[in-house]
C-alpha cells in the first residue's frame, strides 16, 4: 500500500494545478501564493503561524512542492521538510531556491511520516497540511510527532473533516450513483478525493477521532474550516469571480462562520 500511496503522489502533486505560468517563476509564484493564501485558503497565513517562529527549527511533514515551508524560511526559521516523494523534495529545493533561503538554514529529505529520521525532542515547531489523512498508520505518525516535538512546543495540523464535501461525496457518488453496490464506501472516498481523482487513500474524521488521534497532547485548537466545494465552485482558475452574486456568496460564508460548521478540514493545534 505504502508503495503505491509513493507512486501515486511521484506524479500528482499538490499545487502543480495552481498556475499554468513557467514553473519556478517569479509569475508563477505571485501566482500560486495568491491562490493559496487568498483565494483557497485565506485563513492559512494566520493560522499555519509561518511569521511566529524565527530562528527556531521547524518541521514539515509532507511538504508538497515547497509552499508552506518557504514561507517558514522566509521569515527565518530553521526549517526541515520531508515527504514520501523524490519528486517532492526535488520540487521544495527548487522553491526555496527561489525564495534565496540559505541551505544552511534548510534540510529536505525523503522520508515516511510513520518513522520520522530525526531524534527524540529534535523540534520546536511542526506543521502538517493535508497529509497524514493520506498515511496507511496516522496514529502512528500522530506518535512521531510527538516523538520529535520539543516538550513545552506546539504542533499545526490538518486533516479532512466529515463536512460539506464529504457528504456531498457519499451522498451522489455512493448512494445515488449507485457506487455501493460494488465498492465499500472508504473506495468510493478515495476514488473521488483530490484534484486529479483515484487518490489511494483519503480518511476522513469526526471530532471523537481527532480527539482520540491526538489524546497524547494537549488540544489547543480543534476547529473545523474552509468550504472546498461550495465556495472554490465560485472561482475561475485565475482566481477572478465566475458571477456577480459570487463575491457576495463568499462574503457572507465568512461573516456567518460557515466553516465552523460544515468545513471540510479540521485544523489542530496541539501542545506536547
């Protein structure tokens, strides 16, 4: 399983989407951070806490094409990123060259978020978006985690929540559609997750199982957020409003806390 989660990713990364501009340009980094931080996730900013941790040393667990990471870097921690993908680090190591970080600063290696090669109490940061929904073992990679946090340090993460999206999927894609005669429902999830489909494996948890998952720390922050299917439905791929009432619509999910509700992550900060 693990092999293949490995080989599906080598080839779909995440953000490649974003931006049809020359890879690894000054247009197309403008152009993916602005669909990253103000059009899909606007709330990523604040709460991924990338300007709180100069000159401490910050881990990411799956670090997809470098985004995040650099954003660490930028304003001046030590960073480290890993992920399962050779493609992934290659990709990282082209970002934070673009963003100047000195490589005495960085470290980005493969490796599995279920055995994290690092010592115990290594970090004083570590961030996770989107990924350990993914692993075959997320408890045990919730376990490194808290292996390699400092104690008395905090951790970001997000998972996929049973909100909107994932309704929306079980509902038209098992039930209506008919998929439940012929797969079990974890299949038919993993079928329809991610941009480009066919995910291998794609969980998704109520607030007793994150509960559960990270019942080894402290829970600072468990809150669901962002409205995937519902609100990206307003946006061309250029990030502009597909219709007149579209602006409006998004405005007034983020005035009403639509996400609190029905929001299609859980956002997790925890304390060792």
């Amino acid at each position: 399983m693990k092999k293949k989660i490995k080989d599906y990713w080598e080839t779909r990364l995440p953000q490649t989407w974003y931006s049809a501009k020359t890879p690894f340009t000054r247009a197309w980094l403008d152009e993916l951070r602005f669909k990253r931080y103000v059009v899909f996730y606007p709330f990523l900013e604040k709460e991924g806490e990338f300007r709180n941790h100069y000159d401490e040393k910050v881990l990411e667990v799956g670090c997809g094409i470098g985004t995040d990471i650099a954003e660490f870097g930028k304003y001046g921690a030590d960073i480290t990123a890993v992920d399962l993908t050779k493609e992934a680090v290659l990709n990282t190591l082209k970002m934070l060259n673009l963003y100047k970080i000195p490589c005495t600063r960085t470290d980005v290696r493969i490796a599995d978020a279920e055995k994290l090669p690092f010592e115990k109490d290594t970090f004083d940061f570590i961030y996770s978006f989107g990924v350990l929904h993914h692993t075959p073992d997320t408890k045990a990679a919730v376990y490194e985690i808290k292996r390699v946090l400092k104690p008395g340090k905090t951790a970001v993460i997000f998972l996929y929540n049973r909100g909107l999206e994932y309704w929306r999927n079980v509902l038209k894609n098992y039930v209506f559609n008919g998929e439940f005669l012929r797969m079990t429902l974890q299949e038919s999830l993993n079928l329809h997750s991610e941009v480009k489909g066919n995910c291998l494996l794609a969980k998704y948890y109520n607030r007793q199982e994150i509960e559960d998952l990270f019942k080894h720390f402290e829970i600072l922050k468990l809150r669901r957020v962002r409205m995937g299917y519902v609100l990206d439905s307003f946006y061309n791929l250029d990030g502009s409003y597909k219709q007149g009432l579209s602006l409006l619509m998004v405005k007034l999910a983020a005035m009403l806390d639509i996400g609190s509700y029905l929001g299609d992550l859980w956002e997790i900060k925890v304390l060792k």
